[in-house]
C-alpha cells in the first residue's frame, strides 16, 4: 500500500510540480463535487495531460482521507463526461483531448459542454483545430438556451439562503416541480416524496449501488451498453453480467439467472438506439417481480422521438419494481449536473440516508436554477425547440447517410446501414471496414465520431460508428456525413 501511494503521488505531478488536492468536509460543495472539480480543472489547465494515469480510488481516497465510494464517484463522473478513460489491466488515465478541451462560458450563458468519450483513440496530438466538426454522441444543443431564461434562473439561484444542512433528498421545492414536469412530459406519476434530486445518472448510480449492493452482487448490463453504468457499479465490487440486446432492445428472454439488478435504455438503447416494445416491457417487470431482481430505468434522452410521440417511461408499468433515472445533462448542459430518480417511498428513503452519510448531494444553487427553469415553463419550451432542432439536424444526417447514402458491404447501397434514428441524440452507422480506422481517417479530415468498440465488454458485434448531432448544425452534420459516407 505504501508502494502504491507513493506511485500515485509521483504520477500526480507534472513537470515536477506537484498537484494540489484536497476535501474540505466543512466546504459547501459535496466532496464528490470537489474532487471532480479539482481533477477537471486540473486537466483543462494542462497540469494534468492527455495520457497521464491517475491514482487508483483506493490510494486517492488515502491520500486525501475521505471515502473510496466519494472517490468512486469522483471518476465515474469524469468517465462519464470523457475526461478520462480506463485501459484494461493497466489503470485509470486522462482521455485523449481532455487537456485541450477547456471549461470556457459563454458571455451571459451556460457554460460549453465538457467534452465526451469518443470510443476511439483517432484524435492524436497535431490533428485539425478549430474548425473540427463535432460528431461525437452526448453533447447537448447548449447555444440553443434561451439567455434570458438562463440568465433568469441563475438569478433566482442567488437569492435564496445558503442551506445550513442540504436536504440529502433534494429540495422540496424542486421535488415538487419535478413530480409536475414528469407527469407532463414522460407519463411518470409519482408523488415528491417518491422523488430523489441526485448529481446526474452516475451520481443516482452511484447511490443506488453504495446503498444496495454487496461485493459479488450480480448487475446485468446491457451488451453493448453504458460504460459509465459498468464503470460505477464495477467500482462498488459488483460482479457485472453482459446481457444481450437485439434492435428492439433488452432481449429480455436471455436474461440470466440470480441478478440483484438490471440497467437498462428502454426508451432509446444506448448506444444502439432500439425501443424496447410493450410486451418486452412487461415480460421485464413480470421477470423482476418473479425473480426479485430491481430494474434501473435510465430515461437519458426520452424527451426525442420523430417518428411517433416520446414513449411513457417504464416505470409507469410497475413502480414497485423500477427505479427511474433522469438527468439535465442531456435537455440543459452537462454543467449543471442535477438529477433526479423516482422509486417508492422506502427506497427513497433509504437512497436519502445513503446520500447523507456519504455527502453526496446536487448543490443548491443548482437546484434553484433549475426549478426556476421548470416552474417558469423555460424548460419545456427549450426542450421543444430541441425536439424540432434535433429533428433537422437528424434529417441532415439521414439524407446522407440513409438508404444509398454510402456504399455497402452485403446491403443494397445504405439501406439497413443506420440504426437508432427514429430518438435521441444519436443514431449508429454499421460500416463495411474498421470502425477505427474510419474514424482516424475522419479526425484527419476534420470530423470526430465515435466508435462501437468502447460499448462492448465482450468480443465486438456490430462494428460502427456512434454520430451524435447536438454539437454540429445542419450545414456542418451535412459536410461531415459527406465525408463519412467517402470512407465508410
């Protein structure tokens, strides 16, 4: 251990200068919060750079004395984000362009979006610059906030007294709003009490996993799937089991025995985008009501459909076995880091008493902010220009890259080549040669894409490209697809 620790500080100095963290347990912010703002910054300001490898969440919790779940958290969260990625058998490291990235705001707005893990290891040192096309998935149409409502919310976020004690279920205020807008918006009906306002998906995942999982606990997965979710959960010493998924979803019949809990994307699959149909749905909460298993629902961008309205989330079918997730990071900015998920009273309650005792809680300010953005009906309209924004920028990308839109290998020109298109924020292109080679191919040509291969525990399925459209207009996803469908 103390081999290790010292390993850890070396490797947390740059240059020779050594990084200075630390968690203040009197501070305002959670610890959690304060470890990944610390190591954010860290990376933006070069101190830490692209390659570096982190210490392990044991040796950091040591150093800093505070909790490895805090610490798990920490890096779970940064995972999520793309500010660093895990390299098997080797440790935790900073992403590729993580450095580069930056924080900067917008004069009188939100602030940009972190950047994201792209699945591939094509952006290397001397690639484009400003002019890159963003294609990469989980980046949120930001620039399209309304600034007076933005400004509006923040405004209201200062006035309120600094919370002596932080409510570790969240507000009652913003409870009380959520449980309005989910019923509006996602068919959820669920009391404030049954509603828990977390730091994000990781941060709810973090939670449920310290509060009901032991070591050895089976979690199903899907296959592809979240590697955020298989990060946490894997963190808390659960014993991960890839479940397979077809283009309808979850496949539900191939579910395996003794698992404590499943995660799942039913509305939008992710990455590969199929909808999990009413009888998979119920044949799910039928097979977890049988076997005793919880079902965690993450909603992370059901607010977007084009083909039909947004499917009701799943927790509606049978709330006693289904805990809901939901998130701003996908409808505001990945900034704001508020959550929120949804289970009956007791779990809620045990969840609350988990997220006391570890300090894990979403700021105040920030939960000010956004219920002034969902009581003052700023949210929902910003999430119908979003769905019509989407919709365009979606039709940019499918005009292209469509049936005929790029040669095939086996199909007739594009067609069946895209997967996931009718929701979300990104749709997968199958591709005829290496994935990896085509998205190197395409950062050298000034377009970044991920790939299917960072999805996959197991041996890689379907080989692809994973096209987000939040972070490129119309005009640009039309000049970069077109790139695209040269070399895929």
């Amino acid at each position: 251990m103390l081999e290790e620790w010292k390993t850890t500080l070396t490797t947390m100095r740059r240059g020779g200068v050594d990084l200075p963290l630390a968690a203040d347990r009197a501070g305002p912010a959670p610890l959690t919060v304060q470890v990944v703002g610390q190591l954010r910054t860290a990376m933006t300001d070069g101190r830490l750079a692209a390659g570096e490898r982190l210490p392990s969440t044991r040796a950091l919790a040591t150093t800093l004395g505070i909790s490895r779940t805090v610490v798990t958290g920490a890096y779970a969260q940064l995972f999520a984000e793309g500010w660093i990625e895990g390299r098997h058998g080797s440790g935790t490291y900073v992403a590729d362009g993580a450095s580069r990235a930056g924080t900067e705001e917008t004069a009188g707005g939100p602030p940009a979006p972190a950047p994201v893990g792209r699945g591939t290891q094509a952006a290397e040192q001397g690639g484009p610059g400003h002019d890159l096309i963003e294609l990469r998935p989980g980046i949120p149409w930001v620039a399209g906030i309304s600034r007076p409502a933005w400004r509006r919310a923040w405004r209201s976020a200062g006035t309120g007294t600094p919370e002596a004690v932080p409510e570790p279920q969240g507000s009652a205020a913003l409870r009380g709003a959520l449980s309005g807008y989910l019923r509006r918006s996602r068919a959820v009906r669920c009391a404030p009490e049954q509603i828990m306002v977390t730091r994000g998906v990781a941060g709810s995942l973090g939670l449920i996993a310290a509060a009901l999982l032991r070591p050895g606990d089976r979690v199903g997965v899907e296959e592809p799937g979240y590697p955020a979710a298989r990060a946490v959960f894997a963190a808390h010493g659960a014993h991960l089991v890839p479940c397979p998924v077809d283009a309808d979803g979850l496949v539900v019949d191939a579910l395996p025995a003794g698992l404590r809990l499943v995660y799942t994307t039913p509305a939008h699959q992710y990455p590969l985008g199929g909808r999990l149909p009413v009888p998979r749905r119920q044949a799910l909460t039928a097979w977890a009501r049988a076997t005793g298993a919880l079902i965690v629902e993450d909603d992370y961008d059901g607010e977007f459909r084009y083909d039909v309205g947004p499917l009701p989330a799943l927790f509606g079918l049978d709330p006693g076995v289904v805990v809901y997730l939901g998130t701003t990071t996908k409808i505001l900015t990945p900034a704001m880091r508020v959550g929120w998920l949804v289970a009956e009273p007791e779990l809620v309650a045990r969840l609350a008493e988990t997220a006391g005792r570890l300090g894990e809680w979403a700021g105040g300010p920030a939960q000010r902010a956004v219920l002034s953005l969902v009581q003052g009906g700023d949210l929902e309209r910003h999430i119908r220009r979003m769905r019509h924004e989407y919709a365009r920028r979606r039709k940019a990308m499918t005009d292209v890259l469509g049936a005929g839109g790029v040669r095939g290998t086996g199909d007739a020109g594009g067609a069946g080549r895209l997967l996931g298109e009718e929701a979300g924020m990104h749709m997968v292109l199958r591709t005829g040669r290496d994935a990896e080679e085509i998205a190197k191919a395409a950062w050298e040509r000034g377009v970044a894409v991920a790939t299917l291969t960072r999805y996959y525990t197991g041996p890689v399925t379907t080989d692809g490209l994973v096209l987000g459209y939040g972070g490129a207009s119309s005009g640009e996803i039309t000049r970069a697809c077109q790139i695209l469908a040269g070399l895929a």
